[in-house]
C-alpha cells in the first residue's frame, strides 16, 4: 500500500473493507457503487462546494462512496482511485456496467432518439454510456439519455497513438482539476489521451513521471513526456509540445525551447525528468 492519502481510501479512522489488514483504522466499509450523472463531476479536496478541485469523474464513471453528510459524498474514484469529495447531486444510482464509451471529442444525449429534441450534455470524450437499447444512429444510456452511435465506441475499442488525442483538445481552456474535453490540466490531458488508447494512468504529474522509463532529452521523440515541477508535457515531435498550461490558459502546442526558456525564467526552474511511455 502506498499510503498516500490521494489514493488511499482512509481517513478519521474510517477505512474501506479493501484496506482491511493493510491499514489501521476503527472501522472498514464496503463502499457503495455509484455512477456518476452529470457530464463532469467535481472531485474536492474538502467537503465544502468551494474548496479546491483535484480531479474530475466523468459521466458514467464509478465512485464508491463510504461516508455522506450534508449533501457531500467522500469516496474513491474507481477510474484513476484519486480519493475526495463529490456532491451527492453528481452521482446517481448504481453504477451500470458501460457498454461504450464516448470516443468523440465532445457529445450530447438527446431526450429521444431525435437531433431535435432537448439535449443534455456535452459530454466528453472517455464518459461511459451503459446501452440500453438502440434504434437508428443512437444509443440509450442507462439514466434514458439518446447518444449518437457513431460518437460512442464499443468498451475494448480504442485509439492507437495518445499524442493524436492530446492534440485533439488544442484550444480547450485551463481548468485545475480538470478532465473534461473543454476544460483540463496538464496531467488531466495525458490521463485522458492514455485512457483513450486503452492505457490506465495515474492522475498526477509527481504520479505520471514514475511511467515508462527515462528518456535521452538529446534525442526525444513523439509521445516522450517531459516533465517540471508539477508540469507535464507531450512531445509532438522531437522539437515541440502540446500541453495544457496556466501561460496560455488552454491547450497549446509550441516549441519545447521556448517553453523551457519561459518556465525557466518565471523562477519553476529547468525540466526534471524526461520519460518514454511507448514502445
């Protein structure tokens, strides 16, 4: 057990029954299962609506809960195991087992298998859809949502390179904690494109920078990430980046020079590891 509290399950002596005879704690709970119902849900650090946001979970996706109170669920995300708070509104029943999964960037449900009538959403690319039933082009999601086919794809379906998803999220704002299509971080991103291809990840940078192995920055290659202190870029080729950034406040690709030169000189200092994740 690695005991950091990000992804243990444990607090005021309160343990889940996976801990049990790993951890010290008063009392070990199963967890209770359940999907999350909004397109993104935030993850908190406190069980306060204004506290910081450390993750997100997305639509479809578990969280076993093991203590609510005031409206605020503490758990463990099932997809990245990253441990916090979700209000209770964001989660609905128990989680269906997916079926598909949203392979488009971003995507409604519609309220029948129609494009004209009332949609939800959008809902980004990596939430899970429980099929239910199908007529047409469109797909119904266990909580009655329609989803077009052609923007799901089957579970076990996946993208082949992560750095071509990565790029598809060029333009989409900043947004700590985030996961979702039009709004994330720098480790959300890579945690994104690696799940897109079938990769499990971890879901910080600290985190991120324990995969593959080392990576000769004298000859860096596509897909090789390069990391800062709590950053974490994409090579796009041997010479440039795609990243989520507060510079930019957005996805952005731009040489690793000038990148190294700019963290550089706002005091974050040089680039501390280089990592090869692919073959």
């Amino acid at each position: 057990m690695s005991g950091d509290p990000r992804i243990t399950p444990l607090k005021d002596g309160l343990a889940s029954r996976a801990l049990e005879g790993l951890a010290r704690a008063r009392r070990y709970m199963d967890p209770e299962r359940l999907a999350v119902a909004v397109p993104a849900a935030a993850i908190r650090s406190r069980p306060d609506p204004a506290a910081e946001q450390v993750d997100q979970a997305l639509y479809g996706e578990a969280f076993d809960v093991l203590d609510r109170r005031g409206g605020i669920a503490w758990g463990q995300a099932r997809r990245d195991g990253y441990v916090g708070y979700v209000a209770l509104s964001d989660l609905g029943g128990r989680a269906a087992t997916p079926t598909h999964r949203v392979a488009a960037i971003r995507t409604y449900a519609f309220a029948r298998p129609d494009i004209k009538s009332p949609a939800t959403g959008p809902y980004s690319l990596n939430a899970l859809v429980a099929g239910q039933a199908r007529e047409g082009r469109f797909v119904q999601g266990a909580d009655g949502g329609w989803f077009v086919a052609g923007h799901l794809a089957p579970v076990g379906t996946f993208e082949t390179d992560y750095v071509t998803v990565a790029e598809r999220h060029l333009g989409a704002a900043y947004l700590w904690g985030g996961r979702e299509s039009h709004g994330l971080d720098c480790s959300g991103l890579v945690l994104q494109a690696l799940l897109a291809c079938g990769r499990a990840g971890p879901r910080d940078t600290d985190q991120q920078m324990r995969m593959g192995r080392a990576a000769d920055p004298s000859a860096l290659r596509r897909g090789d990430l390069v990391f800062w202190r709590g950053h974490v870029a994409i090579m796009l080729d041997a010479e440039r980046i795609v990243h989520a950034n507060a510079h930019h406040m957005a996805v952005a690709a731009e040489p690793l020079a000038e990148a190294v030169a700019r963290i550089a000189g706002a005091g974050s200092g040089e680039p501390t590891a280089y990592r090869r994740i692919g073959s």
